[in-house]
C-alpha cells in the first residue's frame, strides 16, 4: 500500500487488520480526538501552541503564561484506598501556577464533582510537612466539553469560569479556578461566525478544523498557522495515520452512542428511559472498542463506565 494512496478518496486503511474507508479526502486531522489533541497541545515542540490557548482561556483570570513544562499526567493516591486519576495533560508556568486540561468527549456523571476532586489531588500533594503558612500553588482546572451537559443546561454561555467566591460574590479564596467551555453551545450561538476575540478564534478552529479544506482567513496569527500546519494530514507518516485513524474511530462511536442515547431517551420521553439508553449506548460502544483491541483505561475514558464494568462484557 502506497503513502499517497492513503490520502485519496475511498482510501482503504488499515486498523487492526480491519479495512476503514474514508469516505472523504482528508485536508486537516480533528484536533478533538485523541490523537489530534496530544499532538497539537501535548508536545514540547508545540509548547508555545498549548500556551497560546491557555492564555487565551484564561485572560483576565491570571497573568500571561510565557514558560510551562509538562508535568506526569498519572495521579496515584497517597494510600492504596485512594482513586488513580489520569489527566489529558498537566503543565505548570513559570510562577508555579498548575494546570490541568481536560478534553471531555462524551457525558458523564457527576462532572463537576469530578474537576473539584482534581484540583483537590493537586492541591493536596503540594502541601509540604511543617509547613504552617500552607503555601500551595493556584490550579486552574480547563475542561472542554464536547457535547451538550445537562449537568450545564441552565447556564446560558459557553464559557464558564468558577471560582471560590463569598454571600456579597467577593473572591474568597483564588487558590483554584474551574473553566468550563460547552463547544455545542459556543457553535450553536457563533453562526454568524463572528469570532471578535482569541478565545472564540480558538473554539472555532476546535471545532470545524477538520472540515475546513484550506486556512481560514480570519485565523492569521502566526499560532495559528502552526495549528493549520501541524494538523495536516497528508504530512502524517503510514504509523500516524494509522494512530489516527484508530482515535476517529474512538471519536466517532462516543458521538454514535450520544446520539442513541439521546434519541431513545426522547422516544422513552422520560427520565428513566433517558438514564437506560445511555448506559446500553455506552455497553454498545465498550464492547465495540473491545473487539478492536482498544485498552480498557481508553474505553472507560470515553465512555464514563468502570473498569469493572468493561471486563464484565
């Protein structure tokens, strides 16, 4: 099989030994996946990139990253009781500011429960014994949501930020700040296509990358020509392409399942029905990612289901 003949419409590839086609030529790979997103934010090379966007996220929330370094994205617990976390990717800037980024692509339970436990496992690792003056470092916990959160609904925006903040709305504490940013919801009131600052820039490239066939005019800082640059399929080796072309498939049985579930729950036209057809869409995409050998840890990223309950299939 030739490189060039990957990169052509009805190209068949190779996953597993299974054959995929893609339906339609590729100009410029999804940063959402899983692939996409480690190699656009989660290299030292593209470093400058991942700093770009976090300024742009957090502008008027801290003072402007100019270094980070790349931090281990596995959490074990201080005792054997205690839950394993694995983040997306964890940095810390020059100040000693630390931040986690999380890309969420299907719904699960508890979300924001969960993001205050992570900044809650940062936090608590950073004290040091004797320590009476208790000087631990600002977390700022980024979480981009790719799907509609009904843990969300009433909020009307599409970015979120939260912080611990007194009855009279007086910051009491910034030792941590929760970012929530609703991608749905950023395209679904973005349809004129406005993009008046960095930030809905950055959202709007997240987004619709993938089905762009050339640069976006309006996108010309030079970050973003990186990201255009970076992103480019064709210059993606066979081993890339193949890494690739596995996180779609992960990408693409999430949304499958989401629109299942969301679809049952509507002819169900309840709760209960709702909850039921979740969960047997996520069965149906664990037991999918099974076959194609995916590892346990991934599915129960993507699908929001236990370990325990993956083995159990």
């Amino acid at each position: 099989m030739t490189k060039g003949f990957l990169d052509y419409i009805f190209a068949a590839y190779i996953v597993n030994k299974d054959i995929i086609f893609i339906k339609d030529k590729m100009v410029y790979i999804n940063i959402l996946t899983d692939f996409g997103f480690k190699r656009i934010f989660g290299s030292e090379e593209n470093k400058d990139i991942l700093i770009s966007f976090l300024n742009a996220c957090l502008s008027g929330l801290s003072e402007p990253i100019t270094e980070l370094e790349f931090l281990p994205t596995e959490q074990l617990g201080m005792r054997p009781s205690e839950k394993r976390v694995v983040f997306d990717l964890y940095c810390k800037s020059q100040c000693g500011e630390h931040f986690i980024i999380e890309l969420q692509r299907s719904p699960q339970h508890f979300y924001a429960d969960r993001s205050i436990s992570y900044v809650s496992r940062i936090i608590s690792r950073e004290l040091r014994r004797g320590d009476k003056r208790y000087r631990i470092p600002k977390v700022y916990s980024i979480n981009i949501l790719d799907f509609d959160a009904d843990e969300f609904k009433s909020r009307a925006g599409y970015f979120w930020p939260v912080r611990l903040k007194d009855a009279d709305n007086e910051i009491f504490s910034e030792k941590f700040t929760l970012i929530f940013i609703e991608l749905n919801k950023f395209a679904a009131r973005n349809k004129s296509q406005e993009l008046s600052d960095e930030l809905q820039q950055w959202l709007y490239l997240l987004k619709n990358i993938s089905k762009m066939e050339a640069p976006d005019q309006r996108l010309q800082q030079d970050v973003f020509r990186r990201v255009f640059e970076n992103c480019e399929y064709s210059k993606l080796d066979v081993m890339e392409k193949e890494n690739y072309q596995k996180s779609v498939l992960e990408y693409e049985d999430v949304q499958d399942a989401m629109r299942y579930a969301q679809e049952r729950g509507e002819e169900e036209g309840f709760e209960k029905g709702k909850m039921e057809g979740k969960m047997e869409g996520k069965m149906e995409i664990a037991r999918t990612m099974l076959d194609n050998k995916v590892a346990v840890q991934t599915i129960a990223k993507y699908t929001g289901l236990t370990e325990e309950e993956i083995l159990s299939l």
